[in-house]
C-alpha cells in the first residue's frame, strides 16, 4: 500500500471539492443569503488541507498506483469527499449534529438522495446549490472527473477508474483513460446542460431548473421542493424530467456513440434494448394498477407510473405521488426496481441489468445443460460471449450485494425500524434510489432513523455507489497483508 | 500519434508500453482473451480482442484516423494481410510489419506497393547482423552501426586493464579525440558523462568512434584483445542459426553448429559446407567437451527456449569459451541476465521496437537505438535548415541536459564535436540522449524556437 500516493490523491480531491463550492458560493453572493461566510470558510478550509496535503506529498508525482491502491484511494477517497461536503451545512447550521450532515453529504455524493431535511425550502440557495453540486460531482464520480483534469500517470489511472466506474466491463472510448474521462464528463455536462434549458424554457425558476438538473443526470434525486417534482404538477416538467431520467440511466459510452453519428448505437446494444423494454413493460403494468385503483384517468395513471417507474428504475428518487399509498402490485415493482437499477456504465445505481440479464443467461443456461449434458455452450451478450471470469465476478458482486442487504436490514430492525422501513431503507441505500416506503416513504424523510442506523445506511450508499468490490475489499485480512 | 498495434505479444506489448509513456495514442489488437487482459491491467492503451486481420475490427479500433500500423503477431501471413487491408482502408498511414519469412520478402513476388509496406522488420535478419557486429568487435556488449556503418557506437565493459580508468574524461578527451564517451552505465544507472566525471573499473561505457578506429581504441585504450574469432560453436540451427553459420562459414571461421533435431542435421549437412554439423544437445557437457568447447572463441546460444540459451552460456563459459552471445526473447529477462556475466545478450524483440521508434520521433531521424534497455537512446538525424541547432558554435546551442551530441558526418569526414564546432545543414548527427530529454532532443532538431 502506498499511503503517501492515497494522501496525495486526497489533498487533491479536497482542491477539487473546494474548487466545486465556488459556483454555491458565487449565488450565495448575488441572492445575498445567510450562508455565503459559512461557504466561503469551507473553501479555504478545504483548500488549504488539500495543497498542503499535496506540497507535503510533492516527492509522489508519477507513482505508480496498483490494485490495492487503486480501491483504497477510491474508498477513502469518497469518505473523505462527503467530510468536505459537511462543511457548509455545519457551519451554517442546517443540520443538528454531525451524523445528519455526514448523512446528508455522503447521499449527496453517492447519488442516493435520501434527505435528512424536513424543510428544504428554509434553506438559503447557497447551501441547497451546493446540497446539488454534491450529487453531480457523484454521479460521473469524483474521481474520473479528477482522471479527466490530471495529466494522469496512465496505467494508475485505469486502476481508479475501473474501481469507480459502475461496470463489470470497463469500457474504454479511447486509447488514453484521461481522454475517456474527459469524454464522458462532456456528455455528462452537455445533458445537464439541456435539461437546465429545457425546464427554465417550461418556466421553472432558473435556480430551481439547475438544482433539478444537478439532480437528475446523475440520478440522484434531491429536489429544492418539500414535495420533490410533486410541488409543480406540472405534466411537461414530469415529461422533460422521465427523458433525461431514462436518458441518465442508460450507458454513457452508448451516448458518446451516439452523439458522434452511430445512430444505432442504442437499438443494436443488447443491454440498452432490455432495459428499454423492462421500462416500457413496468410503466404499463404499473399503469394498469394505478388506472381505477387510485387514479380515474389512465393518461393521469400512466403519467404517474411513468414518472416513478423511471425514477426508481433509474435510482434517480424524485417523487410526484406518494406511492406508499399505491397498491401492493405498484410498491412491489417499484421495490423490484430499486435492486434492477440502470445500465452498466450509466450513473444509475442499483445491480444494473446487464448483471441481471446475465444472471438469468447463466441459469437458463444450466438448464439447457441438463438436457444436452454433452452441449458446449457459452453464455452470449450481444452475439458475443462473455468471459468466464466477468461471469463470477458478476455472481459474486450478485451475492455479496444480497447479502449485504440481508445483514442491514437485520441491523436495521435491531435499531427498531420495522419490517417494510427496514427493507425498503436499506435497499433505497444500496441502490443509490433515496425514498423507500412506510417511515422513509416519498413524503417522509430519514430525520427519524436513529443514529446508528443513519450509519449503517451511509455505509450502504458507499457499497452501493462503488459497487460493493471496491469497498468490500478493503475489509478483508487478505488485502492488508504484506 | 495515433498507433493501432497488431499482436499483443511480447514485441507488441512492449512496443504499446513505450508509446504510450511517450502520450502517443495506441489501439492493441489481439485475439487472445489472456493478452488482451494483460495489457487492460498494465498499461493505458486500448485494447481490442479480434482478429487483426478483420476490416471491421480494424475500422472499429479507428484505423482510419490512425498514424500508424505495427503488425507484429506471430504469423507473416496475418502481419501482411493486416497492412494489405490497412492500405486499402487508409492508404495515408505508415504501416510496419513483423515478417520472418525470407521468401516473402522476394521484391519479385510481391512488390511493396501491393503490400502496403513502408517498412519490414525481419528479427531474425537483424538478429544476425547484430551477432555478426559482435564479432567483429571483440570485447563489446552492444554495437549499433550509424552512417551506413562509418561509425559506431560500442558498449563496453571497462576492465582493470583500460587506461581510461581513473582519469577524467576531460583529460582523454582533448589527448585522442578519435572517440567519445557518450554515456555511462554505473550501478544499473545510466548517465551522460561531464568533462570532470572519470571512469571506473566495471562501469558500462557507450561510445562512439569511426568504424575503422574502433579496433585501435578498443586495444590502445580499453586494452580489449582484438584478436579476431577463428572459432564459433553455435547452439541451434533456427533460422538465425543457420544464416549465421553460412555467412561465417564465407568469413573462413570454423563453424560447429548444434541441432538437437536429426532429419535437421542431415538437411544442414547437405546444405552447409565447411560446418561441422552436430546431432546433440548444447546442454550436454560430456558432447561440449567432445568437441573442444574449451578451444571456442564465441559460443553463440541461439535455441528458441531462452532458459535453455542462458543456460548454454553459462556452461560455455564454465568450460573454457571465451566469449557467448545469448539469444534472449523476454525483455523481462535482460537486466537479470546481464547480471549472469554471460554478456553480450542478443533480442530480437528489441531491434523490432528500434525499428519502430525510428518512424515515430519526430524530426529527419534516420535511426534510433534504445540503449541500456531503454533508459536512453541513440539517434542519428539529419541536421534540418529550420532547426536550431545548425550555424551556431555548439556551446551556444542549448542542448538539453541529459543529451549529448557524440558525432557529426559531414560527405567523408567523420567530426568528434568540440564546443567550437559548427553543424551545418545536411549534417548527418549521431546524439545520445535519456529519455526525459528526448522530447526537447526533437524540439531542438525540427522547429526553431524563437520565442525563448
């Protein structure tokens, strides 16, 4: 383990973050709200720790990253970012004790968008720009964004990318992984970009089309609003909102693809065609559920299912019903959802469905097996077959994930939640999703968890944004030993 | 650059590392899964698994905004096929090929047009002619010709023996300015000496003198023998063992050639005419022993199993040969190797990378060496009217610390550079330099910089 390597990396993520707060602080400034000093200390704090971590870690400019390195670095390297985050809210007084702002903070970065906050809008603009800045900077990931700035020792590059990205294949669109960094973040940004136009267009407030926009490409679901998107009920914000949210949730490689003339880059992607139909499938029966039950107009169902299915599916976490209240088909969908999740390679959490798709692959594939005991046969994506050894780890990642979920909802109970709030917290956590059901429903938040459950489910918004491996790893004997 | 590379094996892994240190672009292509994975956790390139030889594998890796294709997978056939192909999708990009079969090579079966060919590596080819330099410089550990052979650059260990030992190379310098000690090897660094720096016994010297100095330095100075070889035992008869053999035979060198395969022997028998060809195993020290390998003035191992060479050697050695030259194909293997005390050690892998460095540094360069490995290199470039190097004394050029400008060729004068000598355009430059001064080395030799 090369610690002055993973100090290094931290100085410069706090540069990073601190160089983040400037846009809240620069709104702070012009609305002239409360919070501006509280923005500003966290700046130079931030700054401060950070290039003196990297003066005093000068002499490690070109090590090699290995493994190791490579998970620790993005690990800690993410705990550390959400203890950036903190900052502002403490200083300004937001939250009431540490653990809320850590809460808070970490589900920022980890896209999840599970709130602490009972009244969002008494909050100051600085401090709820910087609340979306958090989930921005997370959905793309921190630190292939600072793979995209660096000029990156190449090979250690790699090493952080694949611990971050949300994959079990690393894509790459070019030969430098700088260059591939620097070119999802640019889709990343061009999306975000027209999301911000396309609601202030419909009207909404400009600073409330950023901060949705903020929240939405990664997929992450904090809302300006107390009621999320329900507070506008407006169907063209609902409509804009499903596309980018779906659009979020597919695999940026296939955007880049598209965006540079393959228009076919997402019909002849086997994954993309699956979880096309998944959604359009899940919006219609879900539809069929809400039509009569809850809603007398189907358009008005139809536009409620699909507004929720694709914020789930996606792990974005707005809300424009409370679908706590929906029948049990509706919630159960809904929570089958949260565990499918977007695309590999998108900024959706969840399993992905490539996963998914694979899993079933493989044991329909067994049971092909068992009636042509003889057959050679290889499990195929796409016409292509996919490694024995991306396989496993896919069935490894599968059951890990599983299992942590068992083993947090045990603890959550144990803290005294019950049954549906326990299961539903914890795999609204690991998914990234951010609203669950029954005491963290949409219209509730997690302010009543208690303290010790708040960190457990801050441990799964980690697991779950770096895909279980990443930090799992670093909890074993093996990885520490000489 | 943008670079495809055909082949991950150890030449084009090899090669992709080098570019890719150097921030040129570079695409790999291989069909094995395993290689493909070993590059993905070692090195920042892209790496796509497929045939190289597919059209549309190859348009997907890019070939169409690509520099450059390296072909350097195990078969001719795929090699050749992959750059016809590279022609016709990009007729514009320089394409190199990894091609071991002579007959291939036959300008009247296929011209190079119809290949798509701008350059050919043939190891084995260069393998020989790089034994063949050994030779003829007994004492050297590496021999680089520049200048179509007019001059050469020599590395050599310095024994107890040499009268440069111990004295400043200043000194040397300006006494006998026939030759020029460009860089030094001491402790496993490599480094370019200054005027004050000395040389010790056991440091590895690199330098530079007329092809036909070379002897006289090598004995006046380094105190080398230079009596020249009588008698080669050469273990293996591969392509390159066979090759060897024929054109030492045409030296009037007696040749005992090793082949462990009879129905070989007896065609290598047929087809060799003064060679002693002998059915046995190089391991075999009682068969050693048998035929006077304590007689031997080089033992060349040339077997394809590289343990099998390093171990040939070192039993050569033990026995009485005075020299070896082992042929080596892992580069992993070299810096252990070298430890062995069984120098010089012969690569095809390396002269393939030296082959395609040449196309890739910038400027008029005619031929690079890597040397030591690959903490430094050897160039030789054409002096360009628009550099800045020329017209000027050269202790006014800034020359880039860590480079060194070793000699300059001028029509038939070869010039040891002092800091009063001018080069003039057309000036053929023979420098040496460490990696890290390389891109200001190539700076300096193309474009003027004026605002400096």
């Amino acid at each position: 383990m090369h610690w002055l390597v993973i100090l290094r990396f931290i100085g410069l993520l706090a540069v990073f973050i601190a160089a983040a707060m400037l846009p809240p602080l620069v709104v702070s400034f012009i609305y002239e709200t409360m919070d501006f000093y509280a923005i500003l200390i966290s700046i130079a704090v931030s700054l401060g720790v950070g290039v003196m971590l990297t003066a005093l870690t000068a002499g490690e400019k070109g090590a090699s990253i290995n493994h190791r390195d490579g998970a620790a670095i993005v690990t800690f390297g993410w705990m550390w970012a959400g203890l950036i985050g903190v900052m502002p809210y403490l200083l300004y007084g937001a939250m009431p004790s540490f653990v809320d702002a850590y809460f808070e903070s970490i589900s920022g970065f980890s896209t999840t968008g599970a709130s602490i906050i009972r009244d969002v809008e008494a909050l100051p603009v600085g401090i709820l720009l910087w609340r979306s800045m958090t989930q921005w900077l997370g959905g793309m990931g921190i630190i292939v964004l600072s793979i995209a700035i660096l000029p990156f020792i190449g090979v250690g590059g790699m090493q952080l990318y694949r611990a971050e990205t949300p994959s079990p294949v690393v894509d790459k669109l070019k030969p430098r992984i700088s260059e591939t960094a620097r070119v999802l973040w640019k889709v990343y940004l061009l999306f975000t970009l027209s999301e911000i136009v396309l609601l202030a267009f419909g009207g909404m407030d400009i600073l409330d089309a950023v901060n949705h926009s903020l929240c939405t490409i990664p997929t992450g679901g904090f809302s300006t609003r107390n009621l999320s998107i329900a507070y506008y009920d407006n169907a063209y914000f609902d409509s804009v909102i499903i596309f980018f949210m779906l659009l979020a949730g597919i695999n940026f490689s296939l955007h880049y693809r598209f965006l540079k003339g393959n228009t076919g880059a997402f019909t002849r992607d086997p994954e993309c065609r699956i979880y096309l139909i998944v959604v359009g499938c899940l919006i219609g029966l879900v539809a069929l559920d809400l039509y009569g039950s809850v809603f007398e107009s189907f358009w008005r169902s139809l536009r409620a299912a699909a507004f929720q299915v694709a914020s789930i599916i996606t792990t974005t976490g707005f809300a424009t019903e409370d679908f706590d209240r929906w029948p049990s088909l509706s919630k159960l969908i809904l929570l089958g959802c949260m565990f499918i999740g977007g695309m590999a390679g998108s900024t959706g959490g969840g399993m992905k469905v490539m996963r998914i798709v694979l899993l079933v692959k493989h044991a329909f594939q067994e049971l092909f097996r068992i009636a042509h005991p003889h057959a050679v046969s290889a499990v195929k994506l796409g016409g292509k077959p996919v490694p024995g050894d991306v396989m496993s780890s896919i069935w490894g990642f599968s059951i890990l994930y599983f299992l942590l979920f068992i083993v947090c909802t045990l603890a959550m109970c144990m803290v005294g939640l019950d049954m549906t709030s326990a299961f539903s917290s914890v795999a609204a956590s690991i998914g990234n999703i951010g609203p669950g059901l029954g005491l963290v429903g949409p219209t509730l938040n997690y302010m009543d968890v208690p303290a010790l459950g708040k960190w457990i489910l801050i441990f799964c918004m980690l697991v779950g944004r770096l895909e279980v491996y990443t930090v799992l790893v670093l909890l074993t004997p093996e990885f520490w030993k000489k | 650059m943008k670079i495809l590379i055909v082949g991950a094996g150890e030449v084009g892994f090899y090669i992709a590392k080098r570019l890719s240190e150097e921030k040129h672009d570079v695409i790999l292509i291989d069909k094995e899964a395993s290689k493909i994975k070993r590059v993905n956790e070692n090195l920042d390139v892209k790496a796509l698994l497929g045939q190289g030889t597919s059209p549309r594998l190859l348009q997907e890796a890019g070939i169409v905004g690509a520099d450059m294709l390296v072909a350097v997978t195990d078969s001719d056939e795929v090699n050749l096929v992959a750059c016809m192909i590279a022609r016709k999708l990009n007729p514009v990009m320089t394409k190199v090929a990894r091609v071991r079969n002579d007959e291939y090579l036959d300008p009247n079966l296929f011209d190079r047009e119809l290949l798509g060919l701008d350059h050919i590596i043939s190891p084995e080819h260069v393998l020989v002619r790089t034994i063949l330099d050994l030779i003829e410089v007994p004492g050297a550990s590496e021999v680089v010709e520049f200048v179509q052979g007019r001059v050469k650059l020599i590395g050599l260990n310095v024994s107890k023996y040499s009268a440069l030992r111990g004295t400043p190379l200043s000194s040397f310098q300006n006494l006998k300015s026939n030759f020029l000690v460009g860089a030094v090897v001491r402790g496993g660094r490599l480094f370019i000496p200054r005027g004050q720096d000395t040389i010790r016994q056991g440091d590895l010297v690199y330098l530079v003198a007329k092809a036909e100095e070379v002897s006289n330095v090598l004995a006046d100075v380094f105190k080398v023998s230079q009596e020249p070889v009588a008698r080669v035992l050469i273990v293996g008869a591969g392509q390159a063992g066979t090759e060897l053999a024929k054109l030492l035979e045409k030296k009037k060198i007696a040749v005992k050639l090793f082949e462990k395969n009879p129905e070989k022997c007896s065609r290598l028998a047929e087809m060799l005419e003064k060679t002693v060809v002998i059915n046995g195993d190089g391991t075999d020290q009682e068969l050693l022993l048998e035929e006077n390998i304590g007689e031997m003035d080089l033992v060349v191992a040339l077997t394809e199993d590289e343990e099998n060479n390093v171990f040939v050697s070192l039993l050569a050695k033990a026995l009485g040969a005075k020299r070896t030259i082992t042929r080596i194909s892992k580069i992993g293997y070299l810096p252990i190797v070298l430890t062995l005390g069984i120098d010089p050690v012969v690569n095809t892998r390396l002269s393939a990378v030296r082959a395609i460095l040449q196309n890739i540094r910038k400027g008029r360069v005619i031929s690079v060496a890597p040397l030591k490995g690959e903490h430094a290199e050897a160039i030789e470039a054409e002096a360009l009217e628009t550099s800045d190097i020329v017209n000027v004394p050269l202790s006014r050029v800034g020359f880039p610390k860590g480079a060194i400008l070793a000699t300059v060729v001028r029509g038939e004068e070869v010039i040891i550079p002092k800091g009063d000598t001018v080069v003039v355009p057309g000036d053929r430059l023979i420098m040496l330099a460490l990696r890290d001064a390389l891109p200001r080395l190539e700076k300096l030799l193309t474009v003027k910089l004026e605002y400096f």
